[in-house]
C-alpha cells in the first residue's frame, strides 16, 4: 500500500458509518498519483481535551503577519491611561512633577504595556509578535523592566535562543 499524504477529518450527521465508507474515502489526486501517495479522509469527530498544541513542517517558512487587536487595543489604552495621568513617555520632564498614578488596579495593571521595548511594541502593531502572546498573558506576567530582558522574553516565547 502507499504512504498516506494527507489525513483529513469532518463531522458526520447521524448514528454511524456505513460498511465500505473507509474504502470511498480514500482517493488519489493527480499529485500525490505521480508520488505513488494516497489520501485518507476519516469521518469522524475528533475529541480535543486541551493541552498543547503545535504544528511540525517547513519550520523555515515564514509565518505571515497576523494582527492581535486585542493585543494592539490594550497597547493603545496603555498609552491613554498613562497621558491621562500626565505620565507619558513623551511628557516633558517637568510636567512629570504633577503626574498622579492611575486610579483603578486595572488601568495600573494596563499601563504597564506601554513601558515595553519600541521594537517589541512595533511587533504588536505590525502583528509580528509571538503567536502564543495575548494580553492576558502580558497583564499577569512579571515584566523585567530592561528592555534587553524583554526581547529575551519575547524570543523564548517565540522559541529562539536569548
């Protein structure tokens, strides 16, 4: 028999299969043909139960830019909350003396973001950052102030060497 080339799954509506539905479903395209590949698809429904989830395969394929609005909308109230309290990092130094903290736990937690590296922060909005990072993740996390300490961070969660 030939090697399996692909393995798909889809739901199926009603009680069981019907004898001789595995042989139907396995087929050849044109593609796989000249490979002497096979294709399986199985009707059934997988039962996830959480835990890690990963792809393998051309690891040195490029992932393309996918934007996390939550990430970037939390980035954005960051800064908000921080030039509301007259704490921005593009305030003048003497207008610092008159900056309060943020009154709610969750504006302090949340303003936090925006004392990120510049180039981690450019990651975020060009949607280029870790696809495990999410801003839950970035508002429970002990942030290390250096910015070196973050790109390490970043880089181990993306899964590079720091």
């Amino acid at each position: 028999m030939a090697p399996v080339s692909g393995v798909g799954a889809h739901r199926v509506r009603g009680s069981s299969l019907e004898p001789g539905d595995g042989e139907r479903r396995v087929s050849q395209r044109p593609a796989d043909r000249s490979q002497g590949l096979r294709r399986l698809r199985l009707a059934l429904t997988p039962r996830l139960r959480g835990g890690r989830t990963w792809l393998e395969g051309a690891p040195d394929r490029p992932r393309a830019a996918r934007r996390n609005v939550r990430l970037v909308q939390g980035l954005k109230a960051a800064h908000k909350v921080l030039l509301n309290c007259g704490a921005s990092p593009s305030t003048e130094s003497e207008a610092f003396k008159t900056a309060t903290a943020p009154e709610l736990p969750h504006q302090r937690q949340l303003s936090r973001l925006a004392f990120l590296a510049p180039d981690l922060q450019r990651q975020i909005v060009d949607g280029v950052q870790p696809t495990s990072l999410t801003l839950r993740m970035l508002l429970k996390a002990d942030l290390p102030l250096a910015w070196a300490d973050q790109r390490a961070r970043f880089e181990r969660m993306r899964g590079g060497a720091a």
